[in-house]
C-alpha cells in the first residue's frame, strides 16, 4: 500500500472519532489570560430556551402593577444542537440570562408588557475541568453589553447552591425551558 494511500486512510479512520471528542467539549467559551470570561460574539444567533416576568433574586411578592424585569434565557447554538441531539450538555455549554425593564407604555399600546432597556446579563458555563470548587458551574455577571470581561463569581456561591438543589436537570433548571423540558420528559 503506498504512503499515500495509508495516509488517507488512516484520516478517515481517525475523522469521525475526532469530530466527536471535539463535540464533548465546545471550547466556544473563551477567557482572558487573567482567567475572566470573554463576552460572546454574536449573541443574536443564541438560542432562546425560556423567558420568565418578575424573576428578581429577592423575597418580595409578585406585583404584576409592576412586575420587575423580563428575564430571557438563551443557549449558545452548538451546546444547543449537542444537547437536542444526545439529551446532556456537553462540556463547556453556556446559557445566557438578560433581565430587561418590563414596559407597561409601548408604540403601539398593547395589553401587558414588552422588553424594556437591557439591565444585565448572566452566563453560566458548564465545565467540570474548569470550576471544580463550583461542581462544574460557573457565573460569571455583565453589567452592560459594553462590559468585555467579566470574573468568575466565587464559589461557593448562592447560584451553585440554588442551581443544584433547584435545577432539575445537571444544575440548571431544564424544567423553565419547553423545548430541553420536552426533551428530557420533564413534564410540565
């Protein structure tokens, strides 16, 4: 058998094994050499996964007269396709919260309430390797878009805790989110 040949195929033995080892971990979540999260490009082209009204981390009731904000989750698209495809999260998924202003006041008047100005944004990324001390979850908070880093919250820390004894699904909360709650046979 010439050189050649052998070469071409041993590639395509070793392709499908390669592609996927590299689908077990996403490396779409990128850091700065001072180890702070990157803010992600191309954040339209996320997946939207859930939504809640009124979510605010505090113990205050529900005023719908003024509900707070809107939160809206997204899934960065490849960890989406991952898990739609082998119902778990591969290493390195990230989901994205954005709370908005809740608008009682829109152009045209509708009833209820639409996304108001961007408040914040949350990432969790999923990394066991990475956030050991954080079971595998890391936070990471960005005060406005124009933020471009942002530092790993420390565990232990309340969303880990929340996260693990609430989420119903590897510590995120799959049970919110139709499409991944359908496809786990969470109920609702």
């Amino acid at each position: 058998m010439s050189m050649l040949r052998f070469s071409v195929l041993a590639c395509s033995l070793l392709l499908p094994f390669t592609a996927v080892h590299a689908q077990d971990n996403l490396n779409v979540a990128r850091y700065s050499t001072a180890n702070e999260l990157l803010y992600p490009a191309s954040l339209d082209t996320w997946i939207q996964t859930g939504a809640s009204i009124g979510g605010e981390y505090n113990d205050k009731p529900f005023d719908p007269q003024h509900p707070g904000t809107i939160g809206v989750v997204q899934m960065e698209p490849n960890a989406y396709h991952y898990f739609m495809e082998h119902k778990s999260y591969a290493e390195g998924t990230m989901f994205l919260l954005s709370f908005y202003q809740a608008e009682g006041k829109s152009d045209p008047q509708l009833p209820g309430f639409v996304q108001g100005a961007l408040v914040s944004q949350e990432i969790h990324v999923l990394d066991k390797s990475r956030f050991s001390q954080g079971q595998g979850h890391g936070f990471f908070i960005f005060r406005t878009p124009q933020q471009e880093t942002a530092s790993e919250i420390p565990s232990p820390n309340p969303c880990v805790t929340c996260h693990m004894e609430h989420g119903k699904f590897n510590g995120t909360f799959a049970q919110f989110y139709p499409a991944l709650r359908a496809k786990l046979g969470l109920g609702k």
